[in-house]
C-alpha cells in the first residue's frame, strides 16, 4: 500500500514570495489534514478536510494561507505572501473515516525556508 | 479543550537500559491517546495508542505505555534501549471527536538519544 505523497521535499523561498505545497493522501482515505511543525515543537493542525469538505481550519491564518482539496482526493496548501515565521516543516496527513482506527498516516512532510 | 505536556526535551539512556517516556494529558472527556515516532527528514509514524480498552497498551519496536487515569499520565516505556530507538517521540491526546473527525493535539516532542 502506498503511503501519503508529498512534494516538493524542500523549498526556499524569499519573505513575500508565494509557495504552493501538494500532498497525495493513502487511497480510500477521505479525511485529509495538513500540519506545521516549526522546529522544537509538535505538529499543529492547519485545517482538516473530510472528503473535500473543510472540517476545521481555525488554526489556519486565513489571510495568507489557503488550502483546497478538490475531488476529495489531493490537496494543496499555498503560502501568499510568505513570512519569516512561516519556515516549518509541513506535514500532510490522511485516515479513514468511516472504520474509526483513530489512525492518521504522515507523509515525509515538505520543508520550507523563507529567508 | 484538550492538551498534552512532555516532560524533558531531551532524553538520554545507555543501549540496554530503560526507556521512560513522559506523557500527562488534560481533557475535557475520556480520551484517546498516542505516541508517534519521528526519525530525521521523516514523517511521523504510530508507535501506538489507547482508546479506552486495556489500559497497558503495546506497540511496535517493544514499547508499551500505560493509561493512568488517576495521574493523567500515558508514559511510554521500553525495557531495553537500542541504538535504532534513537528518534523525536511525540505524545498525542484526541476526543474522538465525531464520526471521522479525530483531531490530534500533540506535545512539543522528547529527543531520545542512545548512548553506546
């Protein structure tokens, strides 16, 4: 079984410059969420899709981050315009909804560099 | 609102000595709770969870934890450390939240080192 896809690995981008990450989840999977980890600390939930409805996106800063999961299947998250603070490692993640396993499958997560 | 504290951000044992892993949680409602491994330029993996079954749960690699309600604690252990345990864990608390809606909340992580 494939595991969640991510891309690109690594990305360095100057402050105000726009960033655009893709992530592939585990087939069959319907729930979808992307995470910040910012060095030192764990995972923060930006937003949560279930099939390609939003089910919770409080943490994520609205006025330059956005995310879409058309089709319910893949998912983007973009960065406009990018911030110092926003260099973190962001993760992707899927679960099956459905079989309540509580599980969630990581990707390898994308790393960005603002500078 | 539901939250999880890790004590010690750094963590070293000798190879073959005990791994104690500490975990307390706060939450509004019976929890569910999780530890994850992540290696360097990796994803996060389960190691593994509670979700108010047994309450001495086992997982991958030899590790197990305890769910002790009266001390809100969820610690991870393992009884004899190996160089490959050297990783970043992760404590992690949901609420189960409704149907297909299992939101995590992790701690800040501890840095496992094994010493030769």
């Amino acid at each position: 079984e494939a595991g969640v896809a991510q891309s690109p690995r690594y990305k360095i981008i100057e402050k105000r410059q726009s960033v655009a990450f893709w992530c592939n989840p585990i087939s069959g999977h319907a729930t979808l969420y992307w995470y910040q980890q910012i060095l030192g600390q764990g995972p923060k939930l930006l937003i949560q899709f279930q099939n390609n409805g939003v089910v919770d996106d409080s943490q994520l800063p609205k006025d330059r981050f956005s995310a879409e999961r058309l089709k319910g299947v893949d998912s983007t998250l973009k960065i406009q315009p990018a911030k110092l603070e926003d260099s973190a490692v962001y993760l992707c993640a899927s679960s099956i909804s459905g079989g309540r396993t509580y599980e969630q499958y990581f990707g390898p997560g994308t790393r960005l560099t603002v500078t | 609102a539901q939250s999880v504290t890790q004590l010690g951000s750094h963590v070293s044992v000798s190879e073959g000595a005990l791994v104690l892993l500490r975990c307390n949680y706060s939450s509004s409602v019976p929890p569910y709770l999780f530890w994850y491994v992540q290696y360097p330029n990796q994803g996060l993996q389960l190691l593994l969870k509670y979700t108010s079954a047994a309450t001495l749960v086992k997982g991958i690699n030899g590790f197990e934890a305890e769910f002790k309600k009266s001390e809100t604690s969820f610690h991870l252990t393992k009884p004899s450390a190996h160089m490959s345990d050297a990783a970043e864990y992760f404590c992690a608390v949901s609420d189960g939240g409704n149907f297909g809606n299992e939101k995590l909340t992790f701690g800040t992580g501890t840095r496992l080192t094994i010493i030769p």
